[in-house]
C-alpha cells in the first residue's frame, strides 16, 4: 500500500507542477503580450505630412493602443517611458491612404440577376484572405470602400474596410452607425453599363424613371413605418430592399453613383437633390466640363479616377488627367479612387501625381488620397490623417510620396505594422507582375 500510496502521490506532484508550469507561462505570456500592446510606439527623425497641417520636419509620431497619441516636432514632444523606439530619419511619414471606390477582396454582387437590388450585401461575398489586400497595403491603401459592380442601376451594398490581415471580414469592417448596424453604403450606377447589361432599362431616360419608382415605393414605406410608431401589427411586412433604401433616405447610408458623361453627372445629381440622399459621385470622367455644376450641388464630392492606360469604353473617352485641378479650381471636393482592378492599387500615389502634373495643387492631391475619401465615408473622425486621437494607420516612405523614385516601405494598421517591404514575402506584393493578383470575380462593368 505504502509503494502505492507514494506512486499516486508522486504523479499528483508530477501532475500538479505540470499546472503550476503552464499557468506560469499562460500568465508570463499574457502579462507580455499586454505590455507589449500598451508600450507606446515612437516613430522619430522622419518628416511627418500631417495633412491637416504644415509638414514636420524632424517629427515624432507616437502610437499606443491603435491611435495616435501625439504629433509633433521633436523637442516639443514628450517621449513617454519605456517606449519602444523607431528611427525613421530621412523617411516621410503620412497617413495610410484612402481608396473610395475598389473592389479588392474578390467579391461578387448581384448584376446579373435583377436591374436593381439594393438588398445585396457585398460583404457576403468578400474573401477576406484574399491576396488583393496585401497587394492594397503594398500601394499603401489602409481603408477601403469596396463595392459590388457598376452592371446594373442598384448593384447592392458596399463595405467601409480596412485592409488589415483577418481570417474574417467582419475583423476587417469599420462601423460607420453601430445603432443600424450599417458598414458602408450604396452602389448606383447610370449611363452605359446599365444599358448594356441583362434587363436592361433600354434608354437613359427609363433608367432614372426605374430609379425614381423604387424611391418613391421606399418613401411610401418609410411613412407605413413612421405610422406604425413600433406597433408590430401596424408595421408592414418586412422588405430588405425597402429597409436599405429607408436608410438612404435618412442618410444613414450614403449613394456611391458610378457615372461618366457630363449629361449623366447632371441626372445623378438631380436625382439626389429629389430624393434628399447624400450622394458622391464616383469616376465623372467628364467632370472637367460641369465642375461649377458639381461644385454648387448639395454633394458630399466627387471620387475621381485617373487615366492610367489606354483603352476602355467610348463613354470615358474624354477622362483627362485635367479633371482634378478643374474640380479644385470650381471650389469642389475630390478624392482619388482606383477602382481596382481597373487601376491597380499599388499605383495609387501615382495618380494624383499625375493630376499634380496638370495643376492640380500638391497639398489637394494629397488630401484627396487620405481625408478628402474619409468625408465621403463619414470616417473623416477616424482616418485620412495623422492627428492625437485617430486611428494609427500610417506609411513610412523613403521619400517624397509623388516621386517615381519613392517605395512604401511600412504600411501601420490600427498600430500595428500590417506590410513590411524589407521582409521577402511582403516584398512580393510590391514587384509582383499584374496577372498574379487579377481577382477571378466577374467585375468587368466600368
């Protein structure tokens, strides 16, 4: 009994500091990683391009937590202690960048089933694992509205994202009205794709009619709604199309309108000023010849695309690189989109390059790459800029953003470092050749 007895014992001692052991290391472990996530992150000797301010020479940024706790030159900066350190001397730093209007992520809306439908989610579609992302923080796209197509008058909803890695697209979301439960707002689109696709509405003049019925039936049913006062035997069936335009209607949910000639800029514009949605207009190749127009409209903007290639359809045929220095002339904003795949992300900076080289003043190209995109998803409070309380995305650069010769070399999300050019994986987002990353969806309506 007694060699038993000691046998048991020992095992239950084996046992029971096998527990201790773990538990220790669990505790060491989290008691790090906690330590780590609330050490301060110091980013020093850079030039800073604050946007919403002069650029700093010899800044600080600091970062603790996912936001931006201080941004400054250095000496007027207080350093908190035990800070981790990083010295970005001769490096530029400025916000992560804000693409508008893209369609990274490999999603696939609903353009082929019916001329409208605003119940459409692209979220449900969305591979969040899609190499697309890493190929956005490669051209230093932190935030993203990615949107289901341009084929028909209502493509669905979009989604207001960051590109960060995640295993699930709701890691990835960023809630713009947490009550509703809304995350990005609506596709619409006029003008040629509408007409060329199935179920087409034949002219453009029955495509705004379509578009104005399907208003009119959402305004009759946000009055049942109002009527009803929260009776549920008042309250009319539920119709998710309904409910999504009702949040249009009430501004919840903004209008993202692909559109192109000038004529079809004007009928979108009208129609928003009828119904009283806020609206941006996205692509307005032909902006440049209505900018007084679109600047006296009560819009939120203009999310703009530049001419990057040859090609297309005849509808673009007069997108010129003149379009953002107009639009800014007129006293409108604007921001830069790159409808990827059309443009490819990592050319972003690239294109308000080129509008800088058409006139366009360097301080609204820059703005229309980061805050200007920001208001025109209501996430102005969060992104599109390096101030005390915003979200820490941010580039480290090696040198000025519009030069050919500058690489991202980090891409920050949120305080973290979410793409690294020095690490060879990453790095091949970068150089890698264009068909590697073309997405397999069916997205060809621009």
């Amino acid at each position: 009994m007694y060699v038993i007895s000691g046998f048991n014992s020992s095992i239950q001692k084996q046992r029971f500091m096998k527990k201790l052991l773990t538990l220790t290391v669990m505790v060491l472990c989290w008691s790090m990683a906690l330590t780590a996530q609330d050490r301060a992150q110091v980013f020093e000797g850079a030039t800073i391009i604050p946007i919403t301010g002069e650029p700093i020479s010899n800044g600080v940024l600091i970062v603790e937590n996912g936001k931006i706790t201080a941004v400054g030159r250095s000496g007027d900066v207080s350093i908190p202690r035990n800070a981790e350190r990083h010295d970005v001397s001769d490096k530029v730093i400025m916000p992560g960048l804000v693409d508008t209007h893209s369609h990274i992520g490999e999603g696939d809306g609903g353009d082929r089933s019916a001329t409208m439908h605003p119940d459409v989610r692209i979220m449900d579609t969305i591979d969040p694992q899609s190499s697309t992302f890493k190929k956005a923080m490669a051209g230093g796209i932190t935030t993203a509205n990615v949107m289901p197509g341009s084929g028909l008058l209502m493509s669905g909803q979009t989604v207001y994202l960051k590109t960060r890695p995640a295993n699930t697209i709701e890691q990835m979301l960023i809630m713009v009205d947490e009550e509703a439960g809304i995350y990005g707002g609506i596709k619409m689109a006029n003008g040629t794709n509408p007409l060329r696709a199935g179920g087409t509405p034949g002219t453009r003049a029955k495509s705004a009619a379509i578009v104005r019925n399907l208003f009119v039936q959402a305004q009759d049913y946000q009055r049942r709604v109002e009527e009803a006062d929260g009776d549920p035997e008042k309250m009319p069936a539920r119709d998710l199309q309904m409910e999504t335009l009702v949040e249009v209607l009430e501004g919840k949910r903004i209008v993202h309108n692909h559109t192109h000639r000038h004529d079809d800029i004007l009928t979108a514009i009208r129609l928003a000023d009828e119904f009283g949605y806020r609206l941006v207009l996205q692509h307005v190749s032909e902006g440049w010849k209505v900018a007084e127009e679109i600047a006296n409209a009560d819009i939120l903007g203009s999310s703009i695309i530049g001419l990057d290639s040859p090609g297309g359809k005849m509808e673009a045929i007069n997108l010129l690189n003149i379009n953002g220095r107009e639009l800014e002339q007129a006293g409108a904003l604007v921001a830069f989109h790159t409808d990827d795949p059309i443009v490819d992300s990592r050319f972003f900076l690239r294109m308000a390059a080129m509008g800088v080289k058409e006139g366009m003043s360097r301080q609204t190209a820059l703005e229309a790459l980061t805050i200007n995109g920001a208001k025109m998803m209501d996430l102005e409070d969060r992104v599109g800029s390096l101030e005390e309380g915003k979200d820490a995305d941010f580039l480290i650069l090696s040198g000025d953003p519009f030069s050919v010769y500058t690489h991202i070399e980090q891409t920050w999300i949120d305080g973290e470092k979410a793409w690294d050019r020095s690490n060879p994986e990453d790095r091949e987002y970068a150089t890698g050749g264009y068909e590697i990353f073309r997405m397999s969806s069916n997205h060809s309506h621009h």
